[in-house]
C-alpha cells in the first residue's frame, strides 16, 4: 500500500509552480527511495515550494549557516534532531558527520511510518558541505548503506545552482548517479507573477505588472514588497530608491551569497549591462578585463545556472556561435538607477522615469520580458504545436552596407520565420510611414543576407496595439500585445 497524497490540498497553498509541484508529489507515490534535488538562484522561492508541497510528511529538515565552521553547523544539526525527535535518547554531543547520520539514521527508524514515505530535507547544502566537512561523502554513505532501501525522499538543496549541478547531480563519488530527480527552479512568469500579487490584494492592470517586472523580475522575495493601495511608480520608488527600501542593497548581497570570488561574477554583469543586444565570449573579455580561460567559463555557467545571463544562439550558425544577454532584471534596473546613487526618498524613480534613458531601459527590458515568454508568444501565433527555433540575427555593416540586428527570431518547421519588432509604449504604437519602409527593407534584407527559401512574417510585440498609417498597413504581419504574454502559466 502506497501513501496517496492529497495534491489539491497542497496546490491550492501555491501560487503556479503545478509542474514542479506534481513531480514532487509523485515522488511520494514511488515505491522507491528518491532523492531530490532542488536548486536555483536566491530568493526564487525553492524552500517555500520544499516545505508547503511536503508539509504533511517532512519528518526532518536541517539547513546551512554560511561561513559557519563545522563544529557550529553539527551542533545546530544536534539541536534540530532533538527538535525532530524529542523522545529520542541522544549522545552528549556529535563530533562528526559520521556520527550525525548515524545518529539520524537510529531517529527515522524508531519513529518509522509503516506505508507513509517521509522526507528529509537538507538546505543550504553548498553551505553544509565546505572543505574537508566529509559531508557529501557521509552523506552518500548514509544512503548507499541504509536511506535508499527505506520509504524515504531525500530533498537536497542550494541556491549555488553551478555548485549543486557539480557537487551532487554529477557528483563522481558516494552520490554518483544516486539523484533520481531535479528541479531547477525559475523566477515566475508573467501569469504567475500576476497571480502572486492577486494573493496580497495587489490589483495592478498589466501595464503596471510589467512595469514591475522589468524592475525585479519574477522573484517571488522581491514582488512580496507590492504593497495594496500603491501604483507601481510608489512601490519602486519606496522599495528602491529610499534610503530604508527594502532592495535598496540587494545587488551585493544577491552575488556574495551565491559565488566564491562574486566580484568577478558582478564583473561580468556590469560589462553585459553595457551592451544591450548582447555580446559574445570574445566582446565580454575584451571589455571586462578577465582572463580567457576555465576561469571565466565557470563563471558564465554559474551565471546561466543561477538565471541571470541567458545564451541567445545566432540564427543558422552552430551552436558555439552565440551571444550572452544579461536577463535578470534586478540586476539590470540596478545598475542603470540605483549604483552609486545617494537616495533621498523624494520620488527620484518619478524623477527617472521622465528621462530618456528610461525609454532605452524599458524597451531592451520589456523585449527580455518577451525573449522569456516566446512559448506565450508562440501561442499567439497559433504555432504553438510546430518545432521552432529561438534565436538572434546580427550581420556587421561596413563602410558600404548598413548592419542588421533582429534580437527575436522564430525560425518554423513549417517554412516560415517571423522577425520579431518589440516595442514597449505606454499608449497604442504608432506605426508611421517611415518605420513601416524600415520594417519592409528589413525584411527584404534579412532574406537577401540568409538566402532563406522560407516566408518571412514581420511579427510587432507591444504593449497595448497599434494605429497604422497607410502605408505600414501592409508591412506587419501578425501584432501581439502584451496581455498575450500572461496566458501561460509555466513553459515546462
């Protein structure tokens, strides 16, 4: 007899999150041992999801202390089992994470649930782990030896998602090929992002959701700070540029808390803050002063793992041909408004928001918003069931011919490809004469420069719609407005 959990129960507790939280579930249904790992960039919500989906079978949970020794952390970890297992008789002190699993492993059996699977759950695991811990090697013998023949989940996580791939998914000793399942756990999408301010009483339209979004992306941390009763400009300015706001200093916290060495990590996100369109391997070392080499590899990784930096590939070419996009908003809006600025709480973002480099701004976050919703995109377009490619164009211009750049490419098995226009306004578009003679030339050129056979759509993704001239009536294909890009809930 297995034990059937009540999913409903726990999906009415979470906002989105339903793929992941079905896998979860449907671990507590195996009739096997499993170990989960769980990891993503901080603050994305991987604990809340651990806790609230496997609240009525946690039997034990232990987390990290960063920069704690291992004589503080085992003596936490002894402070939780007797929390956990208060009847239990324990030794006076643990010494070793030998004895530590030993002593957990004598915890579960005596408090053992006949048919029901239990889970135990350790966080912060990069921060449990540290040099010469043993902590990974007990743990892989804790369950080689005895956990993966008991009716048990294993819940691993960390934040350091470059660390976890590394130390525990691909891991070459004790856990080798022992993870039977990971969740890489993203920010939330639009819809998501929508329905988590529903939650608090947060009823903005969709123009002020993606206005938000564009400042802190979809970390569920940050949207908790939307306050009822605020517009979007008062929430900003009172969470990020006064002197007491509650993101105010997220942007160091957010890179130490995640990487060893994190000053080269934010280097990397300053030089790709500089460059809208993106740049590749080759630009990022030529402008942010690092080393070629194993060095900077690990950092890209580790930046992509964390979601942070997003490789865009270039249309036809192979797949080392690609270019570095930095996607996490937060870090975008920080370094474009916030660094280096002395905040006096006197509505600088109202300010801000006036100037022209908040157009620029807006308009490369919104298409990043656009580049991370291309499924809903897709469905917009009714090809939501043909095999595309994501990808960018970019053709260097010289001294005779002008260079082209198209960021969002959809290139269709059904021998089509739409060349994406995305155009963040506060009112309807106005798609003038001029503009509608660029867009038709682009599109000609685009075709002359690929020698596609394939039609080509010229594609508009704004926010509201668009009043055409006579002239451009002709030239756009398909337009998408931004309430297209909240239908999908997870593009898993």
């Amino acid at each position: 007899m297995l034990f059937l959990c009540d999913s409903a129960r726990y999906k009415m507790k979470m906002i989105g999150r339903e793929h992941e939280i079905q896998i979860m579930l449907d671990l507590l249904n195996s009739p096997r041992a499993e170990m989960l790992v769980v990891y993503g960039r901080r603050r994305v919500g991987k604990t809340y999801l651990i806790k609230n989906a496997y609240q009525a079978n946690l039997c034990f949970d232990f987390t990290g202390t960063q920069n704690a020794t291992m004589a503080n952390q085992l003596f936490k970890f002894y402070e939780k089992l007797k929390e956990f297992f208060p009847k239990y008789l324990f030794p006076d002190k643990i010494n070793s994470w030998q004895e530590g699993f030993q002593v957990l492993k004598k915890c579960l059996i005596k408090t053992d649930i006949p048919n029901q699977k239990r889970v135990v759950f350790f966080d912060e695991l990069p921060w449990l782990a540290s040099a010469r811990s043993n902590f990974l090697e007990e743990l892989g013998y804790w369950w080689n030896d005895w956990a993966s023949q008991q009716n048990l989940v294993v819940v691993l996580c960390g934040s350091a998602a470059s660390w976890m791939l590394k130390k525990v998914i691909h891991h070459t000793g004790g856990l080798h090929n022992r993870v039977t399942k990971k969740i890489n756990l993203k920010p939330f999408t639009l819809s998501e992002t929508r329905q988590f301010l529903e939650s608090i009483n947060v009823l903005w339209d969709d123009y002020q959701i993606i206005q938000f979004y564009m400042a802190v992306g979809g970390i569920p941390t940050y949207l908790q700070e939307a306050q009822q009763g605020e517009t979007v400009t008062q929430t900003i300015n009172r969470t990020l540029f006064s002197k007491d706001g509650a993101l105010n200093n997220e942007f160091n916290n957010l890179y130490e808390a995640l990487f060893d060495n994190h000053q080269n990590h934010i280097q990397v996100i300053k030089t790709l803050a500089e460059k809208w369109s993106g740049m590749s391997r080759t630009e990022i070392i030529n402008k942010s002063g690092l080393n070629n080499g194993g060095g900077l590899t690990k950092i890209l990784e580790e930046l992509e793992a964390c979601s942070f930096i997003t490789q865009i590939p270039a249309f036809q070419k192979k797949h080392k041909d690609f270019v570095y996009r930095l996607s996490d908003e937060y870090s975008l809006f920080y370094l474009k408004f916030m660094e280096g600025r002395v905040f006096t709480g006197k509505n600088e973002w109202q300010k801000a928001s006036t100037e022209n480099r908040y157009k620029i701004w807006a308009g490369y976050a919104f298409e990043s918003i656009c580049i991370k919703h291309v499924e809903a995109i897709k469905m917009a377009l009714g090809i939501s069931g043909i095999y595309t490619e994501t990808s960018s164009y970019f053709h260097k211009g010289n001294e005779n011919t002008e260079g082209l750049q198209v960021d969002l490419v959809i290139d269709r098995a059904d021998r089509a490809i739409n060349l994406c226009e995305i155009k963040f306004y506060n009112d309807d578009f106005v798609m003038t004469d001029s503009l509608a003679t660029s867009l038709r030339q682009r599109r000609q050129r685009f075709k002359d420069l690929t020698n596609t056979r394939k039609v080509v759509f010229n594609t508009l993704i704004t926010t509201y719609g668009v009043k055409h001239s006579r002239e451009s009536l002709g030239q756009i294909d398909h337009t998408i407005t931004m309430n297209k890009l909240f239908v999908l809930e997870n593009f898993q």
